[in-house]
C-alpha cells in the first residue's frame, strides 16, 4: 500500500524520479538497433472522425519499443518489435472536474481516503515486519515536499512526506483543495482508483505499448513527444522540473507543481501532457525483466504485459507500470519525460504527481 513507503522510511521508494544510470557496452548496442516506425496509411478511416468526445484515434503501427538514448535505465531494454492496433486515447489526463463527476456519481472513495488495513499491508511487506504506532495508521497519501539544499537523490525520503488527510480533493494536505484547479489532472489516485473511474467511463487504462506508441506521436522513433531537442532546451514543451532537483525549480516553464491540461503544445497526435505534468497509470504489470522476455517472442502484437510482477527493490510488492514523467522530472535526476522511460508503483499507492488517461478500442 502506499502507506508503506513512509512506514519504512521511504528507502524504496519508486513511484518517483530515479537517478539516471551509464549503461553498459551492450546496451549501447542494443540501442543502435533502431527501425523507423510503420503506421497504417489509409487515409482518414471512418474511426478517425468518430472519436468519443475528449479522445483522439491513433493509427495502428509498428516499432521499435524501449530506450533509444545514453539515459535508458536496465529495464528498458533490449529494444523489441512491436505491434499496436488502433485505438483511441484521452486527449488529456483525467481531471479533477472529470473524476468529481466520477465521485458524485458512484459514490467511490480512493485509496488514500480509507482506513488502513495493516494486515493487508503487511501482506505486501517483508515477513515480520513491525506495525507501526496507530498515530501513523491514519487516511493519507504521499506528498512532495522540497528540500532545503542538495541531497543524496537515492534517499527518496528528504523529499516525501506522509501527510494525513492528503488525497485527490486536498493535494498538498487537509488544508488545500482543488478549487479553482478543476482543469488540473487528478492526484491522488492508485492503480486500482483508476481502474474502477476507466470502468465507469466505458474505457480502460492503456498498455504499456499503446502508451508508447501514442506518445510518440507520428514521428520516426522520437526520444521525447515533442521531437529531439533536448530537455534543458524545451521548457516550453511540457510541465517538468527546471533547475536543482529537488531543492531549486526556476519555474522556467510557468509551474511550481501540477499545472492545467493543455498548457503545453500537442504532441503530433494532438494528445497533450504525454511528457511531464503527472506520472500516468499503465494497465500493464511491471517486470524488471519484460523487455527480455518480450524480445525471446520475436515481434507481439498488442502486448499486455508480463504475466506476473516483479520488482527486485521490493520483491514482495506487486507493481504496475506508469509512464510520462511528472512536474518533478529533471534531466539530472529523472528524465521521465523520455517517451520510453518506464517505472513503477504498487497498484494501491498515490501521490501527489501521479494521475491517469484512458483509451478505447475499436469495435
């Protein structure tokens, strides 16, 4: 559950930003392995022009999925064939006007707004675990907290803090709220808040390869939606980190934290936030090993992702994949804007840089 990145002091934390790593001679080879991407060519299919409202048709095609850049972390590679079928896709993240309508409607109470139940959560945890003291058991989520200076960037911990009373209507804590903000994505919200809002709407959560896909927007194997021109160069592109992470944001592109959908220029499909703004929840389970297993098929047509989870940094816990960086994202530390940078949270975590579009197939 998400409670448990603070119950033990945040040291495994992944649902957040983690420090880029050099890969090895191998990898840089696989990287080299690019194919230009192959969409279909019909011209304007009738599913183009009946897209539901607020979403957009992206064409069926094939590439090269994984990293494609100096920055690609073990688990995105090696790179391998795939093939997608068209779909539609949200043009935005969801918003918090969107998921109240949601709310007022079911009735649905998040994660983070429900009682803890700690023999749940201990199921998740190492064996023997010790429960923590009731005052710590209470309704909250996880929400960013800047430092006061640089800090080791593998100890998530400096800069997550567990806020009781946290949660989608009060991003920042018991105090704040989201008036004024109802054109800003959703907080807050888990794997499984998201599931039940995509059923309620008739949708889904994209897989990991749709997701890419789209992203992409049209271009020939792009590293970021908006092209190739680097991060430090594009301020104007997207809500990320500019700056010292996580202690100094010169808000070069007009935002501190989250900001409203559509601030930012549209990728090639004309989807908006594929890059920055909030992490984004995948339908997919995350697997430290995907990609290898993947490459032994050869080329999968609409991959859903490995059978089962596993994440070495907390072996006991369940993931599920998300994608598209957040406003916390800095080339430094993160660079979760790549359009092929994967991580990763347990399905019952939120935080306040963590949200959700859907898609729908084609019938």
């Amino acid at each position: 559950m998400l409670y448990r990145f603070y119950l033990l002091s945040l040291v495994v934390l992944l649902a957040a930003c983690s420090p880029k790593e050099t890969n090895n001679e191998a990898d840089q080879k696989s990287l080299s392995s690019t194919g230009k991407a192959k969409r279909e060519t019909q011209a304007d299919p009738p599913a183009k022009k009946d897209a539901p409202e607020g979403m957009v048709y992206i064409p069926g095609g094939t590439f090269a999925m994984g990293g494609k850049s100096d920055q690609a972390d073990e688990d995105e590679l090696p790179r391998h064939e795939v093939a997608v079928s068209p779909f539609f896709i949200d043009q935005t993240e969801v918003t918090n006007k969107q998921f109240a309508e949601f709310v007022k409607e079911t009735g649905y109470k998040t994660i983070a707004e429900r009682a803890i139940d700690w023999e749940a959560m201990a199921q998740q945890l190492p064996p023997n675990t010790p429960k923590p003291p009731d005052s710590v058991l209470q309704a909250g989520s996880l929400v960013f907290k800047a430092t006061n200076g640089p800090v080791n960037l593998r100890d998530y911990s400096q800069w997550w803090a567990w806020t009781i009373g946290a949660d989608w209507q009060h991003p920042e804590g018991p105090k704040s709220s989201i008036e004024g903000k109802e054109d800003h994505p959703v907080v807050h919200v888990s794997w499984d808040d998201a599931v039940e809002y995509a059923k309620w709407a008739g949708k889904r959560l994209p897989t990991e390869a749709e997701w890419e896909w789209a992203s992409m927007g049209g271009l020939d194997d792009p590293k970021y939606p908006w092209g190739n021109l680097e991060a430090e160069q594009s301020f104007d592109k997207a809500n990320f980190w500019q700056g010292f992470f996580p202690y100094k944001n010169t808000e070069e592109d007009g935002f501190y934290s989250t900001a409203p959908v559509k601030s930012f220029p549209a990728n090639g499909y004309g989807l908006f936030d594929m890059a920055g703004n909030v992490w984004e929840w995948c339908q997919d389970k995350y697997h430290v090993s995907a990609y290898e297993q993947a490459k032994e098929q050869g080329k999968v047509t609409n991959p859903t992702g490995p059978r089962e989870s596993f994440d070495p940094m907390e072996p006991y816990t369940p993931k599920h994949v998300i994608r598209g960086g957040s406003f916390l994202c800095n080339d430094s530390y993160c660079s979760g804007y790549r359009v092929a940078r994967r991580m990763r949270s347990s399905k019952d975590s939120g935080f306040n840089h963590t949200g959700f579009r859907c898609v729908k197939d084609i019938k």
